[in-house]
C-alpha cells in the first residue's frame, strides 16, 4: 500500500468515517501500516482524523499553489513573471541553479510546495512540509562586482521584513544579523544567496527564500520549537500564501531597483532601521573565531561594525550573532 492508494480511498468515502478493518481489508495491509500512510499524508498538509471504533476521515486537503493563482497578483515588473510551481523537489535552489546555466533570464522564480532536502546558511537543513510554507529561490543578474554580492542577502532580508509587515503589521518583524528574520525572538524566516562567477565577473545569484507561513506547532521537531515558530502562530491566522509571495516579490523588485541606481547607502540604512543585533552586547561566531563586542551598524560593504570592549572596531563579514 501506499498513501495514493489511501487517499483516494479516504476521498471515495466523501468526507465519513472508513473504520480501519474496512481499510485492511480493502488494501489487504495492517493497522501499523495505515497508520504510518495516515502520519505521511498530514505531513504533507493533509488533515486526517482518526477516532476508536470510526476510523478515519478526511477533514481537509493541503491549498496548493498554482500559476494561476499566483500571476494575477503580482506588480512586478520582471521578478516572477517567468514562474515554475512544483509540487515536491530535493531544493528550488537546485532547480533554478540549472535553469540559471542553461540562460534563464533575471527574475525567473522556482516555488515548490514541499523540499526534501531544502537548505539554509551554513550547510543547514531546512525543514519544508508540503503546503504549510513558501520555498521558493529567484534568480538574479546584477552587473555588480563580485566582492560586493554580500550586500544582497541583507537587501534580501529587508524585502521579507517589510513584505510580512505590510501582510502582517500586527507582528513586530526584526532583521538579525546578516539575514535571520525574528517575531518575538523566534526565527520565521531563512534567506540563502548562492552565486556563481567566472573570472572574477558575476554570472548569476540564486536567491532562496523560505517563509514558514502556516506551520502548526505539531509541524515542528521538538528542538526547533525553541528557537522557530511560524507566522499562523505568531498571528493567530493562516496566511495567504500566494498574496505574500506577491509582496515579497514586489518589495524585493523595488529594493533591487533602488541598489542598482542608487547603491547599497539605502538598503543600509532600511536594513539597520529594522535591526534587532545593533547596540547589543553580544558574542559573534565568524570563521576566524569569536568576536566578543556591540554591533554599531554596517560599513559600506555590509560587514558589521563592532565596537569591542577595549574601545577598538572590528568589521565582520560573515558569522552568526549569539549562541548556535
């Protein structure tokens, strides 16, 4: 047996209840091996309820998204006009990374609606259910030097921010440094810019963007729940998924507008306006060791000014604000 086999199953029943001896008998498997069916399907966003002496049914199905849905809503211009939407892929990163060698041109978007070996910074897995998040990765070719890449993952992170704002402006979005999006001290959000560069020059950038919009918390593993929640948690209300897509791709196409006539003095000054690192002691993790210090703000580059105790400055361009 295999979920497809259930599912249809559960959908033939139209909405009553299919005892679970009428489903051995039927797909002539065990109890142990519905259950497990059950416990794969509402991992992939399908509500199933199970109740002794009933057996199951099906409650709810996963919203999906769809090009059709989604093209009617956007107001760009370039960003996400070129669009594939898959139901289940290992990483859009991957994805778009080979459209991006076979010449896919600027703004062309890759969303999935589950990863099975999504990733984040830092090698990182990213935890990517089907149905309950935004895993996207948006290609850009910015005629910027090489060296100056860092400064789009933090114009990145200030497009989410004030993308999830204008959805949701009841919840407090704050940007830890370089690219971590917090509610309330959990993280919502992850941001991973991947390049590729031939002789010095810049070819492309991949952006992956992943939003966790309507995780519950039974989605999450026990450990993550510390540390991440989910903006239906956060807020209360599930969340439109392709209206947010929409926002982000708007604030993002704005911002990269802005960086490229008029520099990274804008972004800085949006991504240090919505910061939650800056004027915190705190301890950072780089490559070259721990820096013990308070963030004062970002130099022309993007790396971060830190004000260490014996009154001396340090910039960093790449680590992890606090603990791990």
């Amino acid at each position: 047996m295999n979920k497809a086999n259930l599912l249809r199953l559960l959908e033939e029943s139209e909405g009553e209840y299919v005892s679970g001896e009428e489903i051995s008998r039927l797909l002539n498997v065990s109890r142990t091996a519905i259950w497990k069916q059950v416990r794969k399907l509402e991992a992939d966003g399908f509500r199933i309820e199970a109740v002794p002496r009933l057996g199951y049914r099906l409650m709810a199905k996963p919203a999906k998204l769809t090009m059709q849905e989604l093209l009617p809503k956007l107001r760009t211009d370039t960003f996400g006009r070129r669009l594939i939407v898959l139901d289940v892929t290992d990483s859009t990163q991957n994805d778009l990374r080979r459209l991006a060698e076979e010449g896919a041109a600027e703004g062309t978007l890759v969303i999935a609606e589950k990863q099975t070996q999504g990733r984040g910074r830092m090698g990182r897995s990213w935890l990517s259910p089907s149905g309950k998040g935004i895993w996207m990765s948006l290609l850009l070719r910015p005629p910027v030097p090489l060296p100056l890449t860092p400064q789009l993952t933090l114009l990145a992170a200030v497009a989410l921010s004030r993308a999830i704002s204008l959805h949701l402006p009841q919840l407090d979005i704050g940007i830890k440094w370089p690219n971590d999006l917090l509610v309330g001290g959990k993280k919502i959000s992850g941001i991973l810019l991947e390049s590729a560069a031939e002789d010095e020059r810049l070819n492309y950038v991949v952006a992956g963007l992943a939003i966790s919009a309507n995780l519950d918390a039974e989605d999450y593993p026990e450990e993550l729940l510390e540390k991440a929640i989910s903006l239906k948690m956060a807020s209360g209300t599930a969340v439109d998924r392709a209206g947010l897509i929409a926002d982000v791709l708007e604030q993002f196409e704005q911002l990269y507008k802005l960086y490229l006539d008029k520099g990274f003095a804008p972004i800085r000054t949006l991504w240090e306006s919505r910061s939650v690192t800056l004027g915190k002691p705190t301890e950072l993790h780089t490559p070259q060791g721990k820096v013990a210090g308070t963030p004062r703000g970002l130099d022309d580059m993007g790396g971060l000014r830190v004000e260490l105790p014996d009154g001396s400055w340090r910039t960093v361009y790449s680590g992890e604000v606090g603990a791990r």
